[in-house]
C-alpha cells in the first residue's frame, strides 16, 4: 500500500513537471524547475526573495478607525507546525510561489475552527478551479477535495478568469533556455574544448589513417581535466603548435552577464545584488538601496501572501503583515535619534522604541510625552506653560535619570 501511494505521488509529479515542460525553448533546451534551479542567478534571486521575507517580523492588527491596534499573535503565526519554524514555514511556502507560480498550505484547524497548523504542500501535486455554481474555488491534492477554509493559495498573476498562477519561469522560459544553454556550453567547453587548442604539424605527407591514429592517441592522453598539464611527446618530427581562442569573440561571457541581468529583472532584484561589478542605480546611500529594495523587490511578494493569509485565517477586521520596517534598521545614532524626535513630539512611547530594539518594557514607559518638560501628556493639561526649573542638585539624581530614560533607552 504504501509503495503504491508513493507511485501515485512519483506519478503526479512527473505529470506537473511534464506540463510545465511542455514548451521546449528554441535554444533546445526544455526548462523545468529543477533545471531552471541549477542557474546561479536563478538560484540566487529566489533566496534573496525568500529569505529576506521569511526572516521579517510579522504583526497582526486589528483596525478601529484610523488605527491598527496590535493583537496577539496566534500560534500558527509564530510556529505554523511542530515541525517547521516560522522562518523555515515561510521560505518554503515563498519559494514555492516564486518557482512553481503557486503556494499551497493545509489549514488544520480545531473544532472551534480556530487555525491550529500549517503545512505547504508540493505545488506540482495540486489542483485548483472554480466550483461548478462558479463562487468558490476547489482544490485537489493527493486524491482530496478540499474548500477554500481548508487550503491557503497564493498565486503569481493567473490569467484572467484563472486561479492557478503561471510560473515567472514559464514566462521566460526563453530567457531560461538560453541561459541553460550557456551554461552547458560552458561545461562542454572545459571539459572536451569548444575549439582548436592547437594543431600537429608533419613535415611529411601521413595517410588519413596516419593521421587519425596520431590525433586519436595525442586527444586520448591529453583531452580532459584531469589531464591538463601533461607532457606529450610526439615523433616522425611531428610537431604540436597550440592556438589562442578567446571565449569573448564569441561573445559566451557576454551572453552570462547578459542573462543574469534579465533573470534579476524577471523577478526583480537588483543586478548589483548578483554581480558585484555592476553599479547600483536604487538610490544615492545603503538606506536609499535597501528602501527601493523593500518597496520594488519584496512589496509585490508580500502583498500578495499578506493579503491571501488575512482572507484565509484571521477573523474579519483583523491583518496580517510582514514588518518591512525591520529591513530598514539603521545605525544605533541614526535610530536613537529617530525615536528622540518620535518621543519628543508624542508620536512614539518609550516602551514602543525600546521594543523595536529588542528591549523589555520599562515602568511607566507606556505614557506619551510633550515638548519641553517631557511630561506624560495625559497631565500636559494641568501643568504651567513655563517649563519647571530643575534645582541644579537634583539634575542627576535616580528619579530625574529615571524620567528621560526613554531618550537614552
């Protein structure tokens, strides 16, 4: 029974793979995920994504008004299955979806239907489409039919009237193909020479068959790697005379950087991020660079899986949201000057800026301040307008350091 079922699993693979391999690239070669995986810059732009998306902070909110007011986190959020971390759970699932186009998760849930887990699932083995009255959507996995209360989807850009995304691979597929196929002539290249590495002169006139053996016997015992840097010895005064080739007139190292660029813009990060020596154009500064890469790069990513997890496992009212401001932390002088004029000007309070750098909360520290006399601006109402003179003796005493320890904080 069990080898059974992991056939039918092999076999549900295979038919996703061969669907998505179904259109083969007109440099010849039939991009796949796997395939496509094996490209470093592919590689690369899918970890960049996902784990910097992964490692974010997440808050749930629930809206009054004009305000998002914090709730508790639920479990599933901080630990989405007693296998998976929240980091691990969260670089699958967007992994997934950069690859395949779709990410899918099982929702446990318990009697109450309170999410309890989550789990991704492999993207080739489900199925999704429209119920018959044409109102919700209903998916397929490992011979189940489930509802939408039971399956967490994101899709990347389905078509009109779809449900199932289309794989940014599959889209680029050309792009793909062409740079597979650099790559591999690269490969063949090193490994059996891609032109003349030089020519054997006889100073007599040797048969066709002569002078096969001689080239089969100097390429048998030369040829390869592992052979490189080998003494020949030739006789019948036959003489080796080696020939220059430069992969750049055939323009193979230009075609790689090429590529890479196109496949950092087929998901949009940044060249620089993959090639050192391209100079960035996000922004004039580091802060300027990682804001452009927040907002560009990971925005479009997080929006998505934000939006399909508020609609799929909170209650209405309430949001989840990946906190972008954790990418943005900048030096401790910058940050502290920050929260200065944030609790100055009563915007933040003390306990707010000492959570966002991983403090613990202080006595006292919830209440916000005015200007000049800093004091907690519940009482600003009742106290003169001129500010306090503090006696010159009780500037540093435990009870005044105490008042401001939320600048120095």
């Amino acid at each position: 029974m069990w080898f059974r079922r992991k056939k039918e699993v092999q076999e549900n693979i295979e038919a996703g793979l061969d669907a998505f391999a179904a259109h083969q690239s007109h440099s010849g070669v039939v991009v796949t995920p796997e395939k496509a995986l094996q490209l470093p810059a592919v590689q690369r732009c899918v970890n960049i994504i996902a784990d910097n998306i992964s490692s974010l902070p997440i808050d749930i909110t629930r809206q009054i008004g004009d305000i998002a007011e914090p709730v508790k986190t639920p479990l599933w959020a901080e630990s989405p299955n007693p296998v998976k971390s929240k980091t691990a759970f969260w670089r699958e699932f967007v992994h997934c979806l950069l690859i395949h186009g779709n990410a899918f998760a099982r929702i446990i849930r318990n009697q109450a239907g309170s999410v309890t887990a989550l789990y991704v699932l492999e993207p080739a083995m489900c199925q999704v489409e429209w119920s018959e009255d044409k109102t919700r959507p209903v998916f397929r996995y490992d011979g189940h039919e489930y509802g939408p209360a039971d399956i967490l989807h994101v899709a990347d850009s389905p078509k009109p009237g779809n449900l199932e995304g289309v794989p940014r691979l599959m889209r680029a597929r050309e792009a793909i193909g062409l740079a597979l196929a650099a790559e591999e002539f690269g490969a063949r290249f090193f490994k059996d020479g891609a032109m003349y590495s030089g020519v054997i002169s006889h100073p007599g006139t040797p048969t066709p068959e002569e002078s096969r053996i001689l080239k089969d016997g100097f390429t048998k015992k030369h040829q390869g790697l592992h052979k490189a840097h080998a003494i020949g010895v030739l006789t019948g005064g036959a003489e080796f005379k080696p020939t220059t080739g430069d992969q750049q007139s055939s323009q193979y190292l230009e075609t790689r950087e090429h590529q890479n660029r196109e496949i950092a813009n087929l998901f949009g990060v940044p060249a620089y991020m993959l090639d050192p020596k391209v100079n960035s154009s996000w922004g004039s500064g580091v802060a300027e660079q990682r804001r452009s890469f927040i907002e560009d790069t990971l925005r479009p990513w997080m929006d998505l899986v934000e939006a399909a997890v508020t609609k799929s496992l909170l209650p209405r009212g309430q949001r989840f949201r990946f906190n972008a401001d954790a990418k943005l932390r900048t030096s401790t002088q910058e940050r502290y000057e920050a929260y200065r004029t944030a609790l100055s000007a009563g915007i933040m309070t003390p306990n707010e800026a000492r959570i966002l750098e991983d403090l613990p909360p202080m006595g006292g520290g919830d209440e916000l301040y005015v200007p000049l006399n800093m004091a907690p601006a519940s009482q600003a109402v009742d106290r003169p307008q001129t500010a306090e003179r503090v006696p010159e003796g009780e500037q540093g005493s435990p009870e005044r350091r105490a008042s401001l320890s939320g600048l120095s904080a």
